[in-house]
C-alpha cells in the first residue's frame, strides 16, 4: 500500500516542473497597462506647432482601406497595435507601456492628427514607439494608416 503511495507521489512530482515552469514565466505573459494615453506626448516647446499640422488626405473609404493595407502590411504596425488595433499585437506582449489601442473614441478626441504624426516621425520616448516615418514607411503612407486608425476609434454606422 505505502510502496504504491510512494509512486503515486513521485509520478505526480515527476510532472509537477509542466506546472511550474509555466507559471515562472507567466509575468512576461501579462501586457502592461497603457501609460495616460490622454495625456500629450509631443513636447511642450513643440506642441502647438504639431497641433497645427494637418492630415492633407481626406478620410474616404478609399484612403481607409489603403491605410488598412499599409498597417498590416508594409508597415507591420498590427505586431504592436493588434490586428484590431486594439494595443494587443502578438509583440505587445512585456512592453511598458503597452502600444496604444486605438479603439479607445476618447484617445482619438485628446490629439489632433499632427500630435500623431509628429509621433510616427519621432516616436514616443522611453517607450517602444520608435519612429516610423522615413525608417518603414514614408510620411504619406504614415498620413493613409493614421486614417485607418482614426476609423477605428469610430463607432462603425
Ligand atoms: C515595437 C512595437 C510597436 C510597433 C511595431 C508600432 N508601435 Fe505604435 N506604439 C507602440 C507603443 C508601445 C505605443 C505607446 C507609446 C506611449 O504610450 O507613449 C505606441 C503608440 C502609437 C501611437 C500613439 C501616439 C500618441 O500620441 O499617443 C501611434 C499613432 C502609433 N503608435 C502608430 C504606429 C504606426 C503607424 C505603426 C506602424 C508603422 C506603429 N505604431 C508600430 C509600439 C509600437
């Protein structure tokens, strides 16, 4: 009886490390949180030039749909930003803060599309926003997927 006790124990210990290794690396798992995504990330001596720059394509369905394009294609943005764009791409995953959701209607109303562009040219420092235009992608296909991703933030009609 004790003797078949024993193996029991053993066998279980034995697996015990499926557990357990697992769980040691369930903290990277976890995404961050997103750092005060109402708040500005332009800095303050050059906000309000930023602010004042405009997005010289319209939204159309059209520019839309190439911006879509652009995001999940050339411009790999969806490993951060998710498929959705919802901050939760397959590489978001251990970034402090987490890549911004842009399904988030209060995001989109607190910057004005030159904030966003002047992010996409300089990143957001001390974060995983590096910048993108002139490194993936040029400035006009940076203007077609910020269409794209204000789409998001839209509650579709
Ligand atoms: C390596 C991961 C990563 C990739 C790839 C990435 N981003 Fe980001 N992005 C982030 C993170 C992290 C933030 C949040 C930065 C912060 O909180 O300041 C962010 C924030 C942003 C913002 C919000 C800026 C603001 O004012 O708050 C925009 C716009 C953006 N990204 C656009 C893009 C576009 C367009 C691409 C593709 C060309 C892209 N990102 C690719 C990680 C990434």
């Amino acid at each position: 009886m004790k003797y078949f006790k024993m193996r029991a124990v053993i066998r279980v210990a034995s697996y015990a490390w499926l557990v357990f290794i697992p769980l040691m690396f369930a903290p990277l798992l976890v995404s961050a949180a997103e750092r005060d995504p109402l708040q500005p990330r332009v800095p303050q001596d050059q906000l309000e030039a930023a602010k004042a720059v405009t997005n010289p394509f319209p939204s159309t369905s059209d520019n839309i749909a190439k911006g879509d394009g652009l995001f999940h294609g050339k411009g790999t943005c969806f490993i951060c930003h998710g498929a959705k764009g919802q901050g939760d791409g397959p590489a978001s995953v251990g970034f402090d803060p987490s890549p911004r959701n842009f399904t988030n209607p209060e995001f989109h109303r607190a910057r004005t599309d030159g904030e966003l562009m002047w992010v996409l040219k300089n990143g957001s420092a001390g974060t995983a926003m590096v910048p993108v235009v002139g490194s993936v992608i040029d400035e006009e296909e940076g203007w077609l997927i910020l269409l794209y991703e204000r789409s998001l933030g839209r509650p579709s009609p």
